[in-house]
C-alpha cells in the first residue's frame, strides 16, 4: 500500500466483518467472521490482517452493537422520570397498528417495566411556561430514587422540553453525579409529540451502557487511530456522541451500504435503483430516486425512534436464514439465522440447513472460490442437511434447494414491494443495485419477479457497506418544533440560525472544513395530522403542494400550510478513493471451469469465470457463475453481462 493516511471504513455484520482501507488512491479489502460475544475481536484481527503492522490514521465503523442490544433484549436496566400522571405513556403509546385486520395483535413489552417509572412534580405547558418547578426537596427525592433503583442507565422525559427543557436540565444535574449514562429526551430530540420524544430517550437508555462499553474498548485496542461511528442516516460521528446519543446507530449498518451506493452512482451510470443488499442474516434494501431519502420515524423491534434514518426496509432473509417446515406443512425461511457461529451447515461446524447451503447445492455458490478460496467449505455438509430436509418435503435435495430460494426470493420481492409500490413507485422503472455477499446470486430471479430488466453488480459487492462507511462524512442533523401556519421564509431561517451555528460549531471541533448545510422543513395542511418534509427554500410551499399532489393524489393550494419542525442537515465531505477505469477487454472472455448449476428447474453445466479476468466492454450471455473474493454472482439465462469502464457488471434481460 503507497505511502499516505490509511482511512478504513468497516462493516459488522452478522456473519462477516468487512474492511476496506484507503492509501493514496490504493485500496485494500479484508473480511473475516464476525464474533458476536465481542465485535470489536473481528475488527482488530481484520486491522492487522489487512494492513501488516500498518497503523490507519482513522476508522469510520457501522456497528450492530446497540443494535442486537435492542433486538436480543440484551440492554441497561433503566429507570425513567417523567411527569407524575405519565409514567405509562410509553406503554400505552399510540393507536396505530401495522397489521389492521390481525385478530390478535401484539405489541412489544416495554422497555422499562412499571416498578422503574417514577413520576415527578414538575409541569410545563406547551408555550415553554413552567406551572410547577421542581423543588430542591423534589430534586432531592429524585436523586434518592435513582441511587436506590440499581438502574444502569436514566432516561429523563418531561412533556414539552422541547420548548422548555429547564425542568429536564435541573433533573440531569441532579442525576449526574451518580455516574450512570443519561438520556435527556430534548437533547436528544427536540419536537413534540411526546410518546416519539419519550421513546427514542427510552430506547437510548437501554443501548447506551452497552455501546459505551463496546466503543471504549474498541478506542483503546486501536491504539490512537480516529475513530468514527456511522450513524443511520448515512453520516458519521465522533465517539463521544456515539456514546452518548447511541440510539443514532441503529441502522448504521445499512446505512453504509446505501451510502456506499451513493458515492458511485456517477460510475454506475444510473441514478435511479433499488439497492438490494443481502448479508448472512438480513436483506436490507432502499429506493434511491437520485438522491438518498431520509425518513424520521422508524421502529426498530416495534419500538419507536424518532431520529434521521435512510429509508431502508429491512427482512430477516439472508444466506444463514435457516429453513424449515412449519406446524402447517409450508416451506418457512428466516427470519431465524445460523449466523457467524455456528454458522451454515457448510461452514463445517452447524447442522441447520440455510439459504447458503441451498445456493451450494444449486451450484451457485462454488465452494473452492469462497472468499477467494480463503476459507473452506464442505459440500457433503450442506447435502446432507438439504437431504434431511428435503425428506420432510417427500422431495429430492434439489427441488428442495429450488423451494428454499424461491421462497426468500419471495420474501425479498415484499420487501422492494414496500419501498416501491407501497411509496407510490413503479420497480420496473428502476434499475437493482445488488451488493452484499448474497445479493448477487439472487438478483437474476428477484428482478425477473419484479419486472425489473437492469441489474448493476458493483465491484467487491460484498464490501460495500464497509466503502460507504469509508466514503461517510462527518454529520450532524437537528431538529426544532416551530408550529407556525403561512410561515414567512426569511421568519424560518432566522429561526434556524441556531441549529446552523450549532452544526457548525461541533463540527468543527472535530476538525472539520468545507461543512455544508441543508434545511428542511416539516410541512401539513393545518388540521392535519402528519407532516411532508420539504427542502426549506423561496419555493417551499410550492413543492409541499405538489408533494402532497404526488404522494396522496391530491393538494388544496388555498388551504392554510403549518410548518411543524425545522431540520438542519450538516455534513463535512471527506477525501475518499474514486472508481479507476480498467483496461480494455482484449478477445473473448474465457471461463476458468464449469460446474452444474441450477439453472430455472434443472441442472444445466454453466461456465464459471474469475471476475478479476474481466476487461472494460466483455459481454457474456446467461447462464453463467462469476466468483470473486467477497461474492458470487449467478447470471439467469434471461440476461446478458456487460462490463463498464470502471469494472461493475451491468446486467439487461434480453426478453
């Protein structure tokens, strides 16, 4: 690797952890598997397989520690204060239910039970005015709770902080001396609606001690590198505000990848695609429609947070999700995982059959390339626990490998479904982005499914994630409740003055330059109930009106407009690697073997080729099987591969 600072971006996922370092242009990749018990185990065996002693000067890192924290059930014990008389609304929550015709709906348990929600005297009205301070002998009692509580962490909720947060900044001082993480909801959130404000503070309570734990360690085991935490909407942060504010991570994972996405689009030559990312236990996929689109609400396990995240939607469907035959007799998929440990059956040390040994037997995974013949697999592993399971089926093991992938395929078809059709969009009019170490063998089907005739592999797809987290800028994004109908724009911007110096202020203390900025507003007709967020320029009304035309088929252009929320979204651009062209393709390309594959319903012999043996301008018909070190792809016969300037595989259904 040339000389220069080593920037390296990482991805722990559940199976694998990948890494992608940069040097002078020069680029390197790694993965080895994950290990749940510590992550931080992988990241550091990785670092010093990768580099050979090198020291990077930073690592931007997606994790899924606060993450399985919240998913496992695994986090703090918290106790929250919030007003007397609502010590129950995180429970009771509101009426919205994602299944309206479930006749037995269930909700998650909350996260802090009963005993550990204590009420406090203390009440502020809507305007920001105090009815009822706290006390000192209010205070006092407060903290007498909590010392006696044995919580591991304090969420502090009180109704409208957002416009007041003195009666929460006296509780936090109070707390603070006991040493145990805080969780102050208008830091952390600063709107109304105060079940989302409550939740998200409760839900980075019950993460925090974990990840705090989990980043320390990591600080210190990478011996003075710069460490930065990818957060859910695509930007990076410091360690001190992960730490702090860890309910920001939950999605970082994915968000990297959509981000690494992002920063090639112009190599891709589109700017309209479903990315489709499937890793060993989940598939997460997100609509980028020219640019990548952020949501503010999302509900990790059912929960709800209220803080910026990629629009991403995510289905337990990856290569370890374990299949099996239901109570009813049906094939089931996921959402149940082998993981890293003990892994697929053909990973040699589990015994559950998976979507991984499905694709080995159908031939489309070959186990000599896997991880460019680094790591081993056994074959007879993985036919033996699709024999098994094809007994159930009173089937043979390759109809059964045919079932298993048909029905995740399906499982993954719902889910673009949702981010497509669900949000008012056609698929057929975008092209799949297929990355991660599974994507590629199920593009093919999955597109053909959906209508969709473009496919678009970038290079090394199964590190993508860990180049977004590589390519990732500093960020920052705020928010402020302002409630103001026929708002004026200059009126708008003064009142965002101050989340722009505060954006600006932190990052800079992180030593970042040429920070840039966008405002967004939260917009409804009055009377409504949920807002449109709109980009705060002169034309802002305008554009929520034909927003509102879009998305619900209808507008009312004389009807009186609320800004609700302000949003400031800040980022600080870091140099990172660009695509290199490669060279021409010189003659036909030529296959390093053959295998059985299967091919539609039958076996077929398909040629296999090395993806590194290709050249600028190949063109290859289906059906074929092309490895590489961090994927395999399995081209249908329907299309025909053609390789662009900068080494991605462009795949067009030619009928």
């Amino acid at each position: 690797m040339s000389a220069g600072p080593i920037v390296v971006g990482i991805d722990t996922g559940g199976t694998f952890t990948d890494l992608v370092a940069i040097a002078g242009g020069e680029i390197r990749v790694h993965k080895v598997l994950s290990t749940p018990a510590d992550p931080a185990d992988a990241v550091i065996r990785g670092l010093r397989e990768m580099l050979a002693g090198m020291a990077p000067e930073s690592v931007t890192y997606s994790s899924t520690v606060a993450t399985n924290a919240l998913l496992e059930k695994k986090g703090a014990r918290v106790a929250l204060f919030t007003n007397a008389g609502f010590e129950d609304l995180i429970e009771i929550g509101r009426q919205n239910r994602d299944d309206l015709y479930a006749l037995a709906p269930s909700r998650p348990e909350p996260l802090v039970g009963r005993a550990m929600r204590f009420g406090v005297a203390e009440r502020t009205l809507f305007d920001g005015s105090i009815i009822r301070l706290l006390s000192r002998a209010e205070l006092a009692r407060i903290r007498r709770l909590a010392a006696r509580s044995g919580a591991d962490a304090f969420a502090i909720c009180l109704l409208h902080s957002y416009a007041n947060p003195k009666g929460e900044e006296s509780i936090a001082r109070a707390l603070a001396p006991l040493g145990r993480p805080l969780s102050v909801s208008h830091r952390i959130l600063a709107e109304y609606r105060e079940y989302e404000r409550f939740s998200t503070a409760v839900v980075n309570a019950y993460v925090a001690p974990r990840m705090s734990s989990h980043l320390k360690n990591l600080e210190t085991r990478l011996e003075g590198a710069r460490l930065r935490v990818m957060q859910s909407n695509g930007s990076a942060i410091g360690p001190e505000l992960a730490r702090a504010e860890p309910v920001r991570t939950i999605l970082s994972g994915p968000a990297a990848g959509v981000i690494g996405a992002a920063s090639l689009a112009r190599a891709f030559g589109v700017d309209r695609f479903i990315t489709f990312d499937m890793g060993g236990t989940s598939t997460d996929v997100s609509l980028f429609d020219r640019r990548v689109r952020i949501r503010t609400l999302s509900h990790p396990d059912g929960y709800a947070v209220r803080t910026p995240v990629i629009d991403i939607h995510t289905v337990g469907a990856g290569g370890g999700s374990i299949a099996r035959i239901d109570a009813g007799g049906s094939l089931r998929v996921g959402p149940d995982s082998a993981g890293a440990d003990p892994g697929p059956a053909c990973y040699g040390r589990g015994e559950s059959c998976t979507v991984t040994d499905a694709d080995l037997v159908a031939g489309r995974l070959v186990a000599g390339n896997f991880l460019g013949g680094q790591m081993k697999l056994y074959p007879e592993r993985a036919e033996h626990a699709l024999s098994r399971l094809a007994r159930e089926m009173k089937t043979n093991p390759i109809a059964a490998a045919r079932g298993i992938i048909r029905v995740v395929n399906a499982n993954m078809e719902r889910a673009i479904r949702v981010i497509t059709v669900e949000r008012g969009y056609d698929p057929r009019d975008f092209a799949i982005l297929a990355f991660g170490g599974a994507g590629p063998m199920h593009a093919c089907e999955l597109a053909l499914d959906l209508g969709i005739r473009r496919i678009v592999m970038p290079r090394n797809p199964g590190l993508l994630c860990a180049w977004g987290a590589s390519s990732a800028p500093l960020g920052r994004e705020y928010s402020l409740t302002v409630r103001e109908t026929n708002p004026n724009y200059r009126g708008l911007l003064a009142r965002a003055a101050g989340l722009v110096r505060r954006a600006h202020a932190e990052l800079g203390a992180e030593g970042a330059a040429a920070i840039r900025h966008e405002l967004w507003a939260d917009m409804r007709y009055r009377g409504q109930s949920y807002e449109l967020e709109i980009a705060l320029t002169p034309r802002f009304v305008a554009d929520f009106h034909s927003t509102h035309r879009r998305t619900f088929g209808h507008c009312a252009p004389s009807a009186a407009v609320e800004v609700v929320n302000i949003r400031i979204r800040a980022v600080a651009g870091m140099p990172v690697a660009r695509p290199k062209r490669i060279a021409r393709q010189v003659g036909k390309p030529t296959p390093v073997s053959s295998g059985r594959v299967l091919v539609g319903g039958r076996e077929r012999t398909v040629p296999i080729y090395e993806r590194g043996s290709f050249g600028a301008g190949a063109r290859v018909r289906g059906p074929i099987v092309v490895v590489e070190l961090s994927s395999t792809a399995y081209v249908a016969p329907e299309f025909t591969l053609r390789v662009d300037d900068f080494g991605n595989l462009q795949l067009e259904a030619t009928r």
